[in-house]
C-alpha cells in the first residue's frame, strides 16, 4: 500500500496523520462522475418561505425517491448513494429545515414540521408520490409521512429508525454531543459525534467531519440548536413518537436496516417496528453503526435497489 505522510500542521490530529493514496476516499470521489445538481429552492413551512438546499440526480421521468438525513445533517451523508440509486431513481436528497445549509427559522422543529416540509419539496419537482430512504431523524419523518400521507408514499427504506421509543439516556447524549459541537466547533468535538455515527475510524472522512464543522459554525446553526434539538426533550418527544397502532397502519412496503454496532435504541426499534409494520422486511448490516449507507455503500446500494425495484 502507498501511504503519504501528511504534515502535522495539516493533518487533524483526530483522523490520524496517514492518507491511503492507493484507495484515496473523499465525498467529492463518489460524486466525480455523477450527473447530478446542487441548488436550493423555496419551500413554504409553518406559513413563511425556507430556503431549502437539495441535491437532485437521475432524470424526472424516472420513479422518484426523496432522501432524508438525521439530526443535524445535510444531504452528503448519501454521497455513497447517489449514483447508484439515480441509476434507476429520480432522486432528491435535501438538507431538512433547521439543518446543514437550509434556511434555519425561529420556531421548534417537531416531526409535523419536518413533514410539512417534505411535503411541500415533492410538490415542488412534481412529486405526487416518491419511495422515502431516510436515516435517523429522516427515518423519523419518513414514517410519519407513510403513516399519515400513506397515498404519498411508494416504498420505503429506515436506517437507524426514531418514532417509537424516548431513551433519555440516549437523548442526553446527543443534546450533550451536539451543543458541545456548537458551543465549540473544533475538530475534536466534530470527530466525537462521528465516533457515533460511523464504526470504523478510516469511514470518518475529512471531508466530512469539515462539512459538519462548517454547518455547526453557522450563526443560525448557534441560535436555532435548541430548536434542533427540541426533540431530545422528553416530553415533546412523547407528543411525537408514532403509537404502535400507526407502525401498524403502515401500508407501504418497507425496509429497515439492521446495524449492528448502533447504538441499542434504535436496535431495538428496529426490531420493534418490524414486527409491527405488516409488510416489513429486515436487512441485516453486521459491521456498521448509525450510517449504514455510508460505512458500506456496496451492501446498502445493492439492497436498496433490489427492494425499490421490486
């Protein structure tokens, strides 16, 4: 294996100080030869405009899928995703209100919110119904959407799913990670909260953690976190999970994701939600944590595609 050392001064400390050249990984490399477009479009939420960052790739008369990231995110984390998916799919993948580079309004960001304006981007590139891949928070929203606007919805797929269950101990842990990150954008804390989200140290990418960083030094970022993070409060999050009588009414097919170094919460609604949503099937992903599609995107691509196919 070639391997370059990169200087002190220049490498973060956090990722080591050794670059691959042979299997050199960047978000830019997976995108390198992908058509694809970046933009950002107006989208009305809770009555006023939200300037709303996207990425849309694959052409608009082919069947549509929305991607949907988790707490704090932004429409990178499907980098690994996209061309393959886009290969059969029309896909968008978005920064959510009050996330990454989208406008971030003055207002708490519970899952109505987030469904209003999921909605409203389908409306906007003529979407009357879209599969949903979507992670974490995305998972979150995506299962409202299916259990609320079932005509909406066609297939789909949950990572790291949140609906069902208010582990407090699991919620102090992201409002601690994550204001930290806020209150001290340094690399450092931006490496803590990818520890878990990402299993292996070498699927923690540079660029990544950077882009995160960028988004988490914002002004807005810093005045709308509680915001963000009003959904690690106990009691709004109980006003917002999905009952179990809703996984249940799920009438579209779906599949969940299985990590198996994730953290035990959302195992366990993985789990959970399976045996609740009629037509479920479970994907087993032994190695990877919160980011399934992105720790191994050959597994994942595969798998998605053959379930959105069907």
């Amino acid at each position: 294996m070639s391997q370059a050392q990169v200087p002190a001064t220049t490498a973060p400390a956090a990722v080591g100080a050794v670059v691959d050249t042979d299997d050199y990984r960047s978000i830019w490399m997976y995108l390198k030869e992908l058509d694809f477009r970046q933009g950002f479009v107006e989208i009305s939420v809770n009555g006023a405009a939200v300037s709303t960052r996207y990425a849309e790739a694959g052409s608009p008369d082919k069947p549509h899928l929305i991607l949907l990231h988790g707490t704090g995110g932004h429409w990178e984390t499907f980098a690994p995703n996209l061309a393959a998916l886009s290969e059969h799919f029309h896909c968008v993948a978005i920064d959510m209100v009050g996330n990454g580079f989208s406008d971030k309004p003055d207002y708490d960001y519970e899952i109505a919110i987030y469904v209003e304006h999921v909605l409203g981007v389908m409306d906007h590139f003529g979407m009357t119904s879209a599969h949903l891949v979507a992670m974490s928070l995305g998972a979150f929203v995506a299962s409202a959407i299916a259990v609320g606007h079932p005509d909406r919805v066609d297939r789909v797929v949950l990572m790291s799913p949140a609906g069902r269950e208010a582990s407090a101990a699991n919620m102090a842990r992201i409002r601690a990670e994550r204001t930290k990150a806020v209150n001290e954008p340094t690399w450092e804390s931006l490496h803590a909260v990818f520890a878990h989200l990402i299993a292996d140290e070498g699927n923690r990418l540079p660029d990544l953690i950077g882009l995160r960083q960028a988004v988490y030094r914002r002004e807005d970022t810093r005045n709308t976190i509680d915001r963000l993070l009003i959904l690690q409060d106990e009691k709004v999050r109980e006003r917002n999970l999905i009952p179990d009588d809703g996984w249940r009414g799920i009438t579209a097919p779906v599949m969940i994701v299985a990590s198996g170094k994730d953290h035990g919460v959302y195992q366990d609604t993985a789990r959970t939600i399976a045996g609740l949503i009629p037509n479920s099937e479970v994907f087993e992903m032994a190695s990877v944590r919160h980011w399934p599609h992105f720790e191994d995107p050959e597994s994942f691509n595969a798998a998605a595609v053959d379930f959105l196919t069907r």
